[in-house]
C-alpha cells in the first residue's frame, strides 16, 4: 500500500487479510475504512477498499442466495479443469460467439447488446489437458453507462487464473485496451507482468527471515523487517524472486494487488486489416499477448488453446508407478516445478520415503535418468518415483 497509514489502519487491514468468512471480511473491511484518515494520499486506497466491499457484499448476497435453496441464479462458477479463464470485454465484442466456437456449441446470439446476462462455462480442449471458460455479461468500458453486474464480473476475473480481454476489431482497440487495463488496476487486478515474485508465509516463531532470490529494489532487508514489524508481524518468512519494491511487498501482505495473465483477442478481423490492427496494437502487444481473430470466420480461434497454456506457465507432468502404465492424465504443475512438487502431490509418504525418481523427457539427458527432489521438471515429462515403503 503505497499510503502511510497509522499504525491503527494497518492493523486493521492486517485483520481484514487474515479474515476467513465473507462476513468477517465485511466487518473488517468496514472497520478499516472508518480508521483510514480521508485525504489525497488514501485516495487510490479508499476508492480500492469501497470497491473490494462492496464486491463482497455482492458474493455474499449470492451465497445467502444459494443457500436458501439454490434457486436464484449463480453468478461464481466452481473451478474445474487445468485452469479457470474469464472472457471479458464491451458489450457486441464478440464473447459469446467466440465462446461457442472455443468449446463446440451453436452460437445462439442475436447481436444485441448485453444479451448475455449471466456467466457460462464451458470446457475448452487443448492436447490432452482442458481449460475451464467462461462467458460473461459485458462491460461497457470506457463509458458512462451504469450496469448492475459490473462488480460481479470483475469478481469472476479476480477469482479466475487468467482473463481474455475480447475487443472488437472496428471500435479502436488500442484505446480500449488501454482503458480496460487503467479499469482492471483500479479493481486491484494487474494483467502487466510483474518484474518480481514475493511470497509471504506467516510463522508462529524464528523471527523474520527474508530470502532474497533477486533484488529489493528500492531497500534492504532491514527495510522490509522494518515494514512487517509496522503491521505488528513479528515471525514470517519472506521469499523474493526477480526485482520487487518494499511496496511490492507490502501489497503481497495485505492482497490489495494481484496480477492476473491477459490476452487480448482482437475480434472481427474479416472485417479490418490485420497489418493496420498490429500497428495500432504495439503497445499493448508489451505488456500481454495480442491474437488477432475472427469468430464469424474461426481464423485465429485455433491458437488461443496454446497461447492460454503458455501464459499461465504452467506444465504438465506424467505420473508412473514402476512397473505399471504412465498415468493418462497428468499433473498441472507451476512452470519450475520439482520432483518434490510432484512427490507432494501425489502422497506425502512418496516425500517421506523418497529415494529418487526415473525421468522420461525433455528434462533429461537420456531417458530414465535418475534425479533427486531438486531436479526441475519440464512440459511433457514422465516422473517414476522410487520410495520406501
Ligand atoms: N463480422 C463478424 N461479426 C462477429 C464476429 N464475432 C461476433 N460477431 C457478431 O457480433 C455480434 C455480437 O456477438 P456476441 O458474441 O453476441 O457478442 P458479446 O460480446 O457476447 O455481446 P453481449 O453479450 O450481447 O454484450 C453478433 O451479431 C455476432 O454475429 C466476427 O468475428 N466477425
Ligand atoms: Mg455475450
């Protein structure tokens, strides 16, 4: 938080973080906001915390909702497949068409604006893996115009793994990009990849250890003891990778900040000139993926799987037990994964007893090779885990 707040604030805020059920957030984030002092530097901030409450109290009206027997209408969708994937955008850009196409049912639209009213998913193949999508009511971005699931479906982007931002080829993309991405920071959602990773895990003892794998860019390591202590943390572990800021760090701690990958899905190009859209595009093509597609046509449709896959870094990863078949369908592991990620995952008495693994694949020098817990594993590759017992 890029704010000096009193000590009272901040551990406030530290209870808002820590707060389990929709309820307690509620009231935590209540209190925070009565204990911010109101002036231009808590502007950004109160403006974020409003939001994130009343986001809140939404997905709280939605579980009252289904709990009183499940009749009114869903709007959060339970997680299924390798990873969830939130289509969003203006209203007529094209979502619901390309949806269809993406998971193989009729497009049912008429072409008017904000026909779709409620979240759809739908499972989208790629290779021998599945990517959940979902369809979402439109959101008029870079307009006046007031719309009542505007909090719902930016809710659906916070919770999803990553978002595709679907702009119409014909209504200047570029500016909207823009504009969607200013709206996105606003709500906390940064869809710019950070230069750095940090991890905070809170301790009930040893004090605070900070391992740096990379750089504090704008302080030392007492500097950021000196902020956990402020939020009166007194034991934690603080693992950096890559460049991060104190504030960087500070945000991790309180969540007010997280990154989400995009790509942007320039639509209805049998209507405009791809060499032209890719100029236009340039800056935006820095900061996340850009495709350039059509649904009318599917040109372009069938890149998206693969692209998803490479944004999110993830990696799959074959279970074998010796002397039986290769698992059919693998593990999804965070790209830099390790034997022991995969030990883990499969039973913590494979981490116990572990004495070492076979690797089939690309991570490998010859096939079968024997590697210990440290070993990183790459896309594709067969894991055979010898343990005791
Ligand atoms: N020419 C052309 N028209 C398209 C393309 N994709 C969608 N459309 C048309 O654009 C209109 C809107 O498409 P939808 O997929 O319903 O758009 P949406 O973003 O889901 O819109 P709402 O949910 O209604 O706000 C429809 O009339 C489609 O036929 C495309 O690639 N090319
Ligand atoms: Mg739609």
């Amino acid at each position: 938080m890029p704010t000096n707040l009193p000590p009272e604030a901040k551990a406030k805020w530290l209870k808002f973080t820590e707060a389990r059920t929709l309820e307690e957030k509620i009231a935590a984030l209540e209190e925070f906001i009565s204990s911010v002092p109101k002036h231009k530097g808590t502007e950004n901030l109160m403006y974020w915390a409003t939001r994130r409450l009343s986001q809140l109290k939404e997905e709280l009206e939605e579980q009252k909702k289904k709990k009183g027997g499940g009749s009114g209408p869903k709007f959060y969708i339970e997680k299924s497949g390798a990873a969830q994937v939130v289509l969003i955008g203006p209203p007529l850009s094209g979502k619901t068409m390309i949806f269809s196409k993406l998971i193989g049912i009729p497009y049912e639209g008429i072409g008017i604006p904000y026909s779709t009213r409620l979240p759809k998913p739908g499972m989208l193949k790629f290779e021998d893996i599945y990517f959940q999508l979902i369809d979402t009511p439109s959101i008029p971005f870079g307009s006046n115009e007031r719309i009542s699931w505007y909090n719902r479906t930016i809710g659906l982007a916070r919770n999803s793994d990553m978002v595709l931002i679907v702009l119409d080829s014909i209504s200047s993309p570029e500016g909207l990009a823009k504009i969607i991405i200013k709206e996105f920071e606003e709500n906390g959602i940064f869809l710019r990849k950070p230069r750095g990773k940090v991890e905070l895990l809170r301790e009930s003892r040893g004090g605070i250890n900070v391992v740096v794998n990379g750089k504090i860019i704008d302080g030392s390591i007492e500097d950021v003891k000196k902020m956990l202590k402020e939020y009166r943390i007194e034991h934690a572990i603080v693992k950096i990778w890559g460049e991060v800021s104190i504030d960087d760090i500070e945000s991790q701690l309180l969540g007010n900040r997280i990154y989400r990958p995009a790509i942007f899905l320039v639509n209805k190009i049998d209507l405009a000139d791809v060499k032209k859209l890719r100029d236009k595009m340039a800056e935006i093509e820095k900061i996340s993926p850009v495709l350039y597609v059509s649904a009318k046509t599917s040109e372009g449709l069938n890149d998206i799987g693969r692209k998803i896959f490479e944004s999110l870094e993830i990696i799959r990863v074959y279970t074998k037990q010796p002397n039986s078949d290769v698992a059919e369908r693998p593990l999804i592991l965070k790209k830099g994964a390790t034997v022991k990620d995969v030990a883990e995952a499969v039973h913590s008495k494979m981490l116990r007893g572990f004495r070492y693994a076979k690797i089939y694949g690309k991570s490998v020098n010859y096939p079968g090779e024997k590697v210990g817990l440290d070993h990183k594993l790459e896309d594709g590759d067969v894991v055979e885990i010898y343990s005791k017992g």
